[in-house]
C-alpha cells in the first residue's frame, strides 16, 4: 500500500505534468497564432506588391501605347444643281457643274479601307520610300509625336492603298503664298476623297512660330504632315511633303521627315512649276509634270515597344 507521502507525490507528479501539457499547448497555440499573422502579413505585402506591379504594367503599357479614334466618314458627297447658282454668274455655275463631275469621279475612283485596329504604338520610327515617275522620295515617320496617324499611314501604304495614285496639288510659295508643298494620297485625284474614316488630329507642340505675328507655325522644308479640312479631326489619306519652309496655322499632324534625295526629288517637280495659277481653270495647282505615286513601301520599323 503506497504511503500518504507516496500518494502525495504522485499527485505532485500529475500536475506537474498536467502544468507542462498545458504550458506546451499554449506555446504551440502562441507559434500557431504567429503564424497565421506572419501568413496574414505575407498576404497583405504580396498584395501592395502585385498592385504595384500591375500598376507599373499600367503605366508602363499607356506610355508605350495609345487607343486610337478612327470615326467612319458617313458623309456622302452630294451634287449640287446648277440653276442654283444662275445669279451669281457663268463662273460659279461652271464651277458647280465641274464639282458634279468630281462627285461622279470619286464615285468610280474611290477607295475605302478598314482603318487600323488595335492599340497603336506611341514611339518608333519607320522607313518609307514613296517610288514616283519622277523618282523616290525617302521618308522617315515618327510615331512619336503623330502615333494615330503614323499608324493609319503605315497601314494603308502596306495594303497598296497609295499605289498608282497622283498628286494632285502642287503650291508655290511665291507673291501673297506662304505654302510650298505637294499634296498626294487621294486615289481619286480630286482632293476631295480619303479611305471612308478620319484621324483625330494630333497637333504638333514644337514647331517654330511665325517671325511676322500671324500666329502661325513654321512647318520646315522636309517636312511629311496629314493635310485635311478646316474641321477638325478631318484627316483621312492626303498627305503633303514641305519642300520650303512653309506657314500654316498649327492644326496638321507631323508625321516625319522627308530624305535629302527626295527633297531633290521635289525641288526638280516644284522647278517645272503648275498647269495654272488661275483659281477659276480645273488645272489649278496641278503639277505641270504629273507626279504618279507608282507604290509606297514599308520597310524597318524600329524602335517599337514590346508587345
């Protein structure tokens, strides 16, 4: 039979070790609590890293790349009647009768395209060779201050869009003109027509001002710009290549420069001069030396963000 103090003991015993199972389960329910906490913090900094990171491929993706507006042209041209304009003389009738006849040439000659789709890159250049019957004029496009319309330009050229196409216009900056450029990019050869959408401008920031208080800007010999209408966001196809410094009110988008041989190229076409200097003649402006644009070509195109 155990003793009194043997019994004691024991009993001293269990709660000793009862003390220890329990210290044991508090430790491990202290360990499991941190641990849970250093996993809720893990969390937690993963997150505010993960959105950082995703909020860096944000921004990273706006500064390398830029949604585009293509608006479709849904206004036909119209033809207006003659009789109309009886009062105001035989010129401006004569003048309606020849936009008719325009009206009908773009209805046969015209080319509508798709615009561009996707996001457009915001920097990069590309190489361009406009192959001419009077040579090849070398272009460099900058996406970078024009991405939208270097986009739609580099499109169209790699569908042939441009391909046997004329110049239409040809300005001699001389007595009361301040514009020396020759405009092409219509199929029709009216300057009345583009690829069935339109391009939201996208102004130049860094053009020199006119010296003479116009407000206008200088667009520099060398220069590639959209030309468009009066109304805004009206560019389509046209383009202009600036062979003297010319001024125009800031409002048409730069899209690059033009190489020195094909500013040779364009000294020689401006040299043999218009078909006429009378607003009134149908020949007006018109190259005296037609200018066919026999292909555009895309060649490198570096310096794009990585997709």
């Amino acid at each position: 039979m155990s003793t009194n103090q043997e019994r004691r003991a024991e009993a001293r015993q269990r709660l000793r070790e009862q003390m220890e199972a329990q210290a044991r389960r508090e430790k491990q329910l202290k360990i499991a609590g941190a641990s849970v906490v250093v996993v809720v913090l893990l969390g937690i900094v993963g997150v505010v890293v993960w959105n950082k990171a995703e909020q860096s491929r944000a921004e990273q993706y706006a500064a390398d790349w830029v949604t585009c507006e293509y608006p479709q042209d849904t206004s036909p041209m119209e033809k207006v009647d003659p009789a109309e304009f009886e009062d105001q003389g035989p010129e401006i009738v004569a003048e309606a009768r020849r936009f008719n006849e325009q009206v009908d040439e773009i209805e046969e000659s015209k080319r509508e395209m798709d615009p561009p789709t996707g996001d457009q890159p915001r920097r990069g250049t590309a190489e361009i060779v406009v192959t001419t019957g009077s040579g090849e004029i070398p272009l460099t496009l900058d996406r970078e201050g024009a991405p939208c319309n270097v986009a739609s330009f580099v499109h169209l050229a790699e569908q042939e869009y441009f391909d046997d196409t004329e110049c239409h216009r040809l300005t001699q900056g001389g007595e009361g003109s301040q514009l020396s450029v020759l405009q092409c990019g219509d199929p029709t050869g009216t300057g009345l027509s583009g690829p069935g959408y339109s391009i939201v401008d996208e102004p130049p920031t860094d053009l020199p001002v006119a010296e003479d208080g116009s407000g206008m800007s200088v667009y520099p010999r060398g220069t590639v710009a959209m030309a468009k209408s009066q109304a805004p966001n009206s560019a389509g196809s046209q383009f202009f290549l600036v062979y003297e410094d010319s001024m125009l009110p800031p409002e048409y988008s730069v899209m690059g420069t033009i190489g020195e041989s094909g500013l040779e190229v364009l000294d020689e076409i401006a040299d043999a001069g218009t078909k006429s200097d009378d607003q009134s003649d149908p020949d007006y402006e018109a190259p005296r030396r037609p200018v066919v644009i026999e292909k555009v070509t895309v060649g490198a195109q570096e310096g794009l963000p990585e997709e």
